[in-house]
C-alpha cells in the first residue's frame, strides 16, 4: 500500500502506513484504525457523532457456512475512541430481510427491536438506528459523518442544486428524513438510481462515502470533504462578509475572561433551576465572529440543522442582552436582567414542547438552555458533566461553522422545528436517556482543595473525583501539581498554583474554577504546614506563617467561597482540616495547635453565619497521618519524635498503638472523612469528626 502524498488544506491526513500494516489483513482492526482517525479531526465529526462500518466474511457458528458479517459502531458510542467492545457484529443478510417485514414509517421503533435478531457477535454492542443506513449498501467499508463543510452543503437552501454543481454526477442527494429504517431504503434507491457515485448527501444531516478497503473508504471521505470545503471557502472570498459583518467588537482576551468568571456562577444557578450543572466557556475567533455579527439575531433563533447538533445543544440557544461593558460585580442588578430573560426562554421551550407533542410524548425535560451567548465576551454551555457541557459547546461550534458555509452558499435552512422535536423526543432517544448508569453521588459538583499536590490533599481530590466531582487542585508548587493533574482522565480536573496566604492568588484559583467549570460547590482547606517547637524556641516567624496558612488563608478561602455560593444559590461544603492537636493539649506544640484550635472555631462561626446560604461548614481532624503525609516530610516528624522519645521510624507504628483501635491513619481515610460530609451527612453543620484511630483525649464531648 503506498503512501498517499496528497496535501489536504481543509482535513487532516493522518493515516500511517506502519500502523496500518501492523493490522494485516484485519479488516475489523482496519475498520476501527480508520473510524479512530476520522473521529480525530473535529472538522468531520464530532464527539458521539457519525458512524462507521466494514464487512468481513464469518463461519456462521450454527451451519459453518461462510456468511456476511457488518460490524459497525454501537449505539451511543463515539468513533474517535471507537474499539472492538463498542461495535456490533450483523448478519447482514437477516438485517436486509428485514425488508420483508418493514410496516411503513409508523413500524420505525418496532424494527430497531428486531435489529438485536440480527446480531452474529453475541457481546456485540446494541445497534444504533443507523445500522439500516449501512447494511442496506453493498460496500465493504462505508463512513457515515457529519463534517461542517458537509452539512453547510446539506442545510443549504437549494441543497440538492449546490450538491450537483460542487460533484456533478458522482454524488447522490436524498432529501432530510429520520434516521431509520425508511432512511436505509431511500438511500439504497438512490445508488440504485444512481449507479457509481462515490456518496449519498442527506439533507440538513451528513454525508455517505464507501471504499472497498478500509484506505478507500478513508480517502473518499476525505477528498469528499475538501471539495465541499473548497468550494464553501471560495464563496466565503466571493462574498466577503461573513455573518453581515461585525455588529460589535470583542473585549480585550483578558477582560472576556474576567466577565466570564463573574458571569460563570450566575448562569450556573440559573441553568441549574431543576438540575445542577456544569459549565463550559469557549471564546475562540470562530464564536465571536458569529457571536458579535449582525446576523446572530436572525439565524440563532433558527435552531441547529443537524440532528446531532440539536440533541446536545437544545433547538436554539438563549442570547443575553447585556452589554458587554457592564459592572458584573452587583449581582443583584445582574440578576434583575438575566432572571426575564431565562423565564421567557424556558416559555418558549415549554411552547415548543406543548405544540409539538404527541399522545405518547416522553414528558417535557429541563426547559433551561444548554448554550448561552454573551456578544463580545464569549459562548457558554451547561450540562450535567464537563464532558457533556464541552461537547455541546463544540456542536454548537460546528452549527456555527455549518451556518458560515450555508450563508456562503445561498442561504441557511434550519430543520422545522416539528422534526426537530420527533428526533429530541423520539421514544428511542428517551429509551437511551432511561439506559443511563445512575450517576455518581457527587456528580455535578465542583470542589476546590488546597494542598492537593500530594499528600492528604490528593488523597481528597482523588476520592471526590472517585465519587463523581471535578476537581479543583491548587498548591503552591506547580511541579506537584502538573503531576498529580496528569494522573485523572480528561474533564475531571484542573489546577491552580495557589498561595492561601494571598487573597489575590485564591481569587485567581476561584477564577480558574470558574471559567473551567462554572463556579464551585466544595472547598477543603487541606493546605498546612506543622512547626513543633518549645515555647521558647518558637518564633514570630513560626507563629505568624502557621497563622497565616491555616487560619487567615480559611478565613480568605470561606470568603471568596461565600460570595459565589450567594451568586449560584446552590449551597454547598465548607471543609477544615484540622487535627486533633487543636482540641488536645501536648508540648512543643503552642503555635500549631492554637492555629488548628483557631481553625476548629471558625468553623463553627462559620457554620452558624452560613447555614443561611445552605453552605454547611464542618471540621475533619486526623492524627498520626504520617505514611504519605507531606507535613511528616521534615522537621515535623522529628519534632514529634523527640517529643516522644522515639526515632522517626518508629512513628507509625507509635501512633497506631496510642489510639483506642490501634490502627494506622493514611490520607485515604481522611479523604473518607470528607467524603462523609459531602456526600453523605447533608443535614450536618458546624460538626468534627475525627479521624484517628479513637483518641480518647480528643473526643470532643
């Protein structure tokens, strides 16, 4: 197989021949290579979106006859990280006689049944609604994908038209219909009628393309798409004023991304009125050419084209009409424009639902919207994760690209809103939405920890990630911190360098939780440092940076906390964590167990003060963390040891016996502690646990 040297401007060319020869004669390996590289390319398909496909000749396990097998990818997976556990394996025969049994377009979701009749592999993944659209073809490798270029093309006004004059005869064009069964049927008539094109478009959809080999397939899809990017590219340069031209101008990258974090926890309370979210915020050239045209007031009203796109994206966004010069730091007066205009877009969803609706309508879900428009500062999206809310905003990225080259064209054509609303509330879509795990107890949920390069702090962040929430991790040592962000999956964490003694440095970790996430729901201040000295060996110095940490840095932390939980007006979990030393009395400890004590009561102060916001505010203490505890590193461990008369090593197992369990405590169980707190204990406030094995002394009552 030689390489292809053709240069693509508008696609990226990524396929290796190395790699690809590794894979042999595999077609399904081949297959899946090729779905993996399309899916890479957010230009072609984006995540979730399209469908891929390849025949293999299979001994049928009951006849040992040779037979046809389609593998193709499953339902609800995603073909950029497509591999074999999420594909199906069809008789492609029993899939074709369907036929004989297809009832018309009302016996649509009775065939997505039977398709399950069909299935070879029997750990195969459940079919998607699109397998018809595939099996019906005769090709050996076929790419169902949703480029930009493609569906500007096929949201086009005169669509059909614009299809023959980009590739004359060589394509096909079936005009927009559900996916399904009758789909499969219109696009098996349209080769029919139309023998050797190399494509099919669908109106306001995607595009067809095939190959006899896994590279084939994989460069008519490419090429395909050049063309079509080509030509959309050349009429942009004919026109010469996209999106009729620039309404408004942007902010400064800077002062978007202030307004953004201001902005970031209202909307979030908004957008959460009957489900928390999380957000996601995207100023890149391509938003804010479109959001600060002048035709942003006609064609966002229009709604999204493509499937797709209108599922994760909701038929049309909400457009704020606040300048974008605006003081955001009253909130109240934020609210007072911002409350009207979320209730007349959840009226008009509730419209759109009670006009379309059916007897058998699955009921009206959450009427907030998924994307909101800033003109001159951004775009946001909310959904119920990070990775939800970034692919959102992504579709609505590519909607905007759609729309660019559909004006360029001729004219863009929205689906009306009739079909968009039988593909939002199909019963297979609501069926899909039903087969969804439960979700995790902290999901949702943002929260912030100080100290989480490593030690207890990680240990924190790791168990709430564990249990559902993005995280937060600030510290201030960059290096601990770039490492210990690595070890968690993509939309789960970021970080912050932050110093808790400087109020400036924490406003700028809320910032960072903001924009990243919109807004924050935990803190745990694990951040510390321990000084074990005698009286008169402890310094100002000494007293003054354990007082700074771990008692103004709470004091600093709980106030920026407060002024966002009253912006979003979702309550929340305000951690300390203490020790056990701020409830004992010991030696050589006054100027950190005063600091811990001081720690212990503010909590309760804060409790009580909070508790109107529905922030609860709660102490975890431990003791005798030492095995992966960053405060026992140094002079602290040796400190306790002399105080004790042991040597350093002996310490574990020193502490372990003076508690009634005799037990050692490791980060872990602290993160458990927390943990208890906010996902467990919502109706407590104002309370310590203690973590240390039963420290007799310490019980505080």
């Amino acid at each position: 197989m030689e390489n292809n040297t053709k240069n693509f401007k508008y696609v990226d060319y990524l396929w290796d021949n190395d790699k690809a020869s590794s894979f042999g004669d595999n077609q399904v390996d081949l297959f899946l290579y090729r779905s993996n590289l399309l899916g890479a390319d957010l230009r072609i398909t984006n995540y979730g979106g399209g469908n891929t496909s390849c025949r293999t000749i299979e001994k049928d396990p009951l006849t040992n006859e040779d037979v046809e097998v389609m593998w193709i990818k499953g339902s609800g997976g995603d073909i950029g990280t497509l591999n074999r556990s999420g594909i199906a394996g069809i008789y492609t025969k029993r899939l074709r006689d369907l036929k004989n049994v297809y009832g018309g377009l009302q016996d649509e979701d009775r065939m997505v049944g039977l398709f399950n009749h069909c299935i070879y592999d029997l750990n195969s993944k459940a079919p998607s609604i699109d397998t018809p659209l595939h099996g019906l073809l005769p090709f050996a490798h076929i790419d169902h994908l949703h480029p930009d270029a493609l569906i500007a093309v096929a949201a086009a006004k005169d669509s059909e038209k614009v299809t023959k004059e980009i590739w004359g005869d060589t394509m096909g064009w079936v005009p927009w219909q559900r996916p399904g069964f009758d789909l499969g049927l219109q696009i098996e008539k349209c080769l029919a009628d139309n023998p050797g094109i190399r494509g099919i478009v669908l109106g306001s959809h995607g595009l067809f393309t095939w190959g006899d080999s896994s590279y084939e397939c994989y460069m008519n899809s490419l090429e395909v798409i050049e063309m079509a990017s080509e030509f959309i590219e050349k009429k942009i340069k004919e026109k010469g004023n996209v999106f009729g031209g620039q309404k408004i101008e942007s902010l400064p990258k800077e002062e978007r991304l202030e307004k953004a974090a201001q902005m970031m926890p209202l909307l979030r309370g908004l957008c959460s009125s009957e489900n928390r979210m999380i957000g996601h915020f995207s100023d890149t050239d391509v938003v804010m050419e479109y959001i600060n045209s002048n035709d942003l007031s006609r064609l966002a009203p229009m709604g999204t084209s493509c499937p797709d796109h209108f599922l994760r994206t909701k038929i049309q966004p909400l457009v704020l009409k606040i300048d974008k010069n605006a003081d955001l730091s009253d909130t109240d007066a934020i609210l007072k424009k911002l409350e009207p205009a979320f209730e007349a877009y959840r009226q008009e969803y509730a419209n759109y639902y009670n006009t379309c609706k059916k007897d058998n309508s699955p009921a009206m879900r959450d009427a907030n919207p998924v994307i909101i428009i800033y003109p001159g500062v951004g775009m946001f999206s909310f959904a119920k994760n990070k990775q939800t809310t970034r692919v959102a905003n992504e579709f609505y990225i590519n909607a905007i690209n759609v729309m660019r080259g559909a004006e360029a064209i001729t004219e863009y054509t929205s689906l009306p809103r009739q079909e968009a609303f039988d593909i939002e509330y199909w019963l297979l879509e609501e069926a899909k939405l039903q087969r969804m795990p439960k979700e995790q107890p902290l999901s949702r949920k943002v929260a912030l920890i100080t100290g989480a390069g490593g030690g207890i702090g990680k240990a924190i962040a790791d168990k709430l990630a564990a249990e559902g929430a993005n995280v937060v991790l600030t510290d201030i040592n960059e290096e601990s911190l770039v490492t210990a962000n690595a070890t968690y999956k993509r939309d789960v964490s970021t970080y912050a360098v932050c110093d808790v003694t400087n109020p400036d440095s924490i406003t700028k970790a809320f910032k960072k939780a903001c924009i990243e996430f919109g807004g924050v729901d935990i803190v745990v201040h694990s951040a510390g440092l321990a000084i074990s000295k005698p009286l008169l060996d402890t310094t100002d110095k000494d007293w003054n940076i354990l007082q700074s940490i771990l008692v103004k840095g709470q004091f600093d932390l709980a106030k920026q906390f407060s002024a966002i939980t009253r912006k979003q007006g979702l309550g929340g979990d305000y951690i300390a964590i203490a020790s056990k030393n701020g409830l004992v009395a010991g030696p050589n400890n006054v100027a950190y167990g005063t600091a811990k004590a001081a720690q212990q009561h503010m909590v309760r102060l804060l409790a009580a003060e909070l508790a109107k916001d529905k922030v609860r505010v709660n102490t975890v203490n431990p003791d005798g963390v030492i095995v992966g505890s960053k405060i026992w590193e140094g002079a602290w461990a040796e400190g306790r040891a002399k105080a004790n008369g042991i040597k350093v090593e002996e310490l574990p197992e020193f502490y372990a016996k003076r508690n009634l369990l005799n037990k050692i405590i490791t980060p872990s169980d602290i993160a458990n502690g927390v943990f208890s707190f906010v996902g467990i204990l919502d109706k407590s406030t104002g309370n310590i646990l203690n973590v240390d094995g039963g420290m007799a002394n310490a019980f505080v009552r």
